[in-house]
C-alpha cells in the first residue's frame, strides 16, 4: 500500500522503562509500516531529563504550542528512590505537572470499552470521561494543629494593608484547622477546557460542588461555569444538541452510579482525584484509560493514563516474558493523529486512527489479548500474548483493513 502523508508534524515524547518499550514496538509495527510517520521528537526518558536539565520537558511542552499536538509516553516521576536509581543531579518535577503548568491544561481521562470486559457497574455501556480540575483547594493548602485553647481567624489583608477576618472557630481544646484556596483565572480555564471538550467529542457536561454548604468557596465555581456557558457556549450546545448539567456533588454521585455513561464530568481536584480512581476501576482496569490534556487555547496531548509499568520492565530486564497490555498507548497515539488530522484536514490520517482503534479492538474480541484482560474477559477461550505477540496480532488486523 502507499503509505499515509501526513502535513504538519505531531510533538513526539518518549518515556521510560516498560511503556518506553511498548513504544518502540508500537512504532515499528502499527505506524511506519502504514504512515509516513512526521514527528518532531523529544526525549522525555529520566536520562536525558537529567542530562538537559530537565530542559527537554520545557521545549517539548512549548513545540505542543507551536504544533498543536502531541503524543506522549508515560515517564517516571523521580522520588529519592530513582535519584539513587538513576544517580539524577535532581529529584526532577513530574513531568505531565511541567507541561501542564506550561499548556494551563485540565487533563481528560475517558476508558476504552470492550465487549468481553463488563464494567461493574452493569448500566454503564458508554464510557464516562472525568474532567480533573488541577489547581488548590486541598492539594495547595495550609494547615495547623492546634494545641488547648485559643482562636483560629482566617485574615485577608489587602494592599493597602485593609484586613478582612472571619472567625473560624474558638478552640476550648486541641484540634486542626486548614486553609486553601483558588483563583478565577484557573477556573475559568478549566470550565472553558471543559466546555470546549464537551463540544469537540460532542458528549454532555456535567459538574458538581457542594455549593449549598459552601456558599462562597463552591458557590465561585458553580457561578464561574454558569456564567461562562450562558455568556459564551450556550448556543453551541444547543446546536449540537448537548446539555450542560449542573448539580450538588452528592446527587451526581447517585445518578453517575444509575446512568449509562456518555458524557464529560467536571470535577473539582480532590473529586476528580479520587473519583477518576473509582470510574478507572469500575470500567476494569487502568490499563485501559487513555489521557488528554486540552488547554484552554485548544492544543491536545494525549497520553495513557497508566505509569511506566516499573515491575513488569524489572522483569524484562532480568529477561522474562512480559504481558503489558499497550492498548492505552496504542489510542494515545490515534488520539494524537485523529487530532493532527482533524487539524490538517487530513481525512486518511483520521481514517487511519480509526481503523487503527478498529484493530486493537478487535484483536481483544477475537479473544488475543494481555494477562490484565484476560482475568476479566467473559470470553471461554481466551489467548493470553505477551506485550509483543499483542502488539503483532493487532498488526495482522490492521494489514488485513488496508489490504481489502
Ligand atoms: P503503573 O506504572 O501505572 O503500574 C501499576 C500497576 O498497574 C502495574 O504494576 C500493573 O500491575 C498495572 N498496570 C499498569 N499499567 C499496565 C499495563 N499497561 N498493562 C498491564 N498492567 C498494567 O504505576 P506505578 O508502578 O505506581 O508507577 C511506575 C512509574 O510510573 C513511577 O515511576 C511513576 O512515577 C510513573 N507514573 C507515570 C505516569 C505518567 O507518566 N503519566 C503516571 C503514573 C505513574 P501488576 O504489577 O499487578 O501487573
Ligand atoms: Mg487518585
């Protein structure tokens, strides 16, 4: 076959240990052989972050603002563990952290759904895309323990040294109390990340605080999205017949739980920290999780959701067959080129990234499929592969689409 062209370049970021791997092998066997493959490549590994200073990850994050796409491998966060490890000058920033600081992106996290895989939640046949606002509240809190009696007081003081307190609570005993905090700008951001996804994959949007209790803090939130979604989407949403759906935290809980599933959720971070964990694990396996993050001025980096997978790549150091499930990898890759070729107007590339999800989906139905699936398919006969053979049988089907 002629291969596929593509116009303008993806950003390509490669990563470290297992996924680094998959990654080759995703390359050699699903892209080159069917697409002139046009990357501008940065090395994400922690060899080369360490090397450049971490430098690499800043130039990677400002070309997704020159390109509009990128695709990216799943890379170590350093602890002082892989300082020792790796012998770094630095325990380095997580990378994804580096970039979005840089994009001003809110991350979209959405599982792929087969047929043989049930989720546990039996309703749920369309998959639920979370939304993680990623600035303050808890994570950027301050917080004190107090000891015997006293009063704790909350001040504002502004410029001009005007001070504004509210009592938080006259302590006649020990105790804790916190402080936090979030800014308009960022969340405006994100209802605008969120409202621009909503019309792109063209689902629903739904957001939750407890704005009852929380009358100034969640009520900012609520009030920021009503009034940007009245002001500037409105009327995009109803062309394209999507709903924007608002309600307290709680009552979205029950009616996640009752719906079929389909639509874009919002959360506030601490939400979306420990919701995304209990949708990744109803839905069956993080393996199967794909990620993008969509700034505010529409560029896209699409990634898994998943880690380097440190414990499988141990094994294939010391030479053992491994059984890493690549599809999360696979559908980073066609979300970037889907997206590349939406941008370009490059319909055979979009068909590519179709026929390229067709593939791997099929591969698992045909009953080929990693370890991690196999202990959840319903299907009798199941081939467990391990991470190659996988990568090869979704080649043969892709090979068999181009070649009819
Ligand atoms: P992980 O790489 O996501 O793996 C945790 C466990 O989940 C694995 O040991 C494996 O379970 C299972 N798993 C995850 N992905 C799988 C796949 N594709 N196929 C099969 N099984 C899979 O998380 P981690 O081990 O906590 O973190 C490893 C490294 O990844 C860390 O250095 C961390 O900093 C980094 N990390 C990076 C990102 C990112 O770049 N976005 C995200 C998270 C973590 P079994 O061992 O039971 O088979
Ligand atoms: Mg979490």
């Amino acid at each position: 076959m002629n291969k596929i062209k593509m116009i303008n370049p993806l950003v390509e970021m490669d990563g470290d240990e297992m996924t680094r791997v998959l990654w080759g092998i995703i390359k050699e066997e699903l892209l080159y052989p069917f697409i002139d493959l046009k990357t501008e490549y940065y090395d994400l590994g922690l060899e080369y972050r360490d090397e450049t200073n971490d430098e690499v990850t800043i130039l990677a994050a400002e070309a997704i603002k020159k390109y509009g796409v990128g695709v990216k491998c799943a890379t170590i966060t350093p602890n002082a563990e892989r300082v020792k490890e790796y012998n770094l000058k630095e325990m380095w920033k997580s990378p994804n952290g580096t970039i979005r600081s840089i994009l001003d992106g809110t991350v979209f996290r959405a599982p792929i759904l087969i047929d043989s895989i049930k989720p546990y939640v039996r309703n749920w046949t369309k998959p639920i895309t979370i939304a993680r606002h990623a600035y303050g509240d808890v994570y950027k809190d301050v917080e004190m323990k107090i000891k015997g009696k006293g009063k704790a007081e909350i001040v504002f003081t502004d410029e001009n040294g005007n001070e504004n307190r509210e009592l938080i609570h006259n302590f006649n005993d020990d105790g804790v109390v916190l402080g936090m905090h979030n800014l308009n700008n960022s969340i405006e951001s994100f209802a605008r990340s969120c409202f621009n996804f909503a019309i792109d994959t063209k689902q629903d949007l739904w957001f939750a605080t407890k704005d009852t209790i929380s009358k100034k803090y969640d009520h900012t939130f609520k009030d920021i999205f009503q009034d940007i979604f009245n002001n500037e989407y409105k009327e995009k949403f109803k062309e394209l017949k999507i709903e924007y759906f608002y309600t307290l935290i709680d009552d979205a809980i029950a009616r996640v739980i009752k719906s079929k599933g389909g639509y874009i959720w919002a959360c506030k971070n601490y939400d979306g920290d420990v919701m995304s964990d209990m949708v990744a694990t109803a839905f069956g396996s993080l393996a199967m999780m794909t990620s993008v993050l969509v700034s505010p001025e529409g560029y896209y980096e699409y990634e898994a959701a998943h880690g380097t997978v440190q414990r499988h790549y141990y094994n294939h150091l010391k030479g053992k067959e491994t059984s890493t499930n690549s599809i999360a990898t696979i559908f980073a890759w066609s979300g970037a080129l889907r997206k590349r070729g939406e941008m370009d107007n490059n319909n055979d590339l979009v068909e590519f990234a179709n026929n390229l999800e067709k593939a791997s989906i099929q591969t698992i139905n045909d009953g080929y499929m990693t370890k991690d699936l196999a202990l959840l398919s319903d299907i009798d006969n199941v081939s467990v592969m391990n991470s190659e053979e996988f990568i090869k049988q979704i080649r043969m089907r892709l090979e068999t689409i181009y070649n009819n």
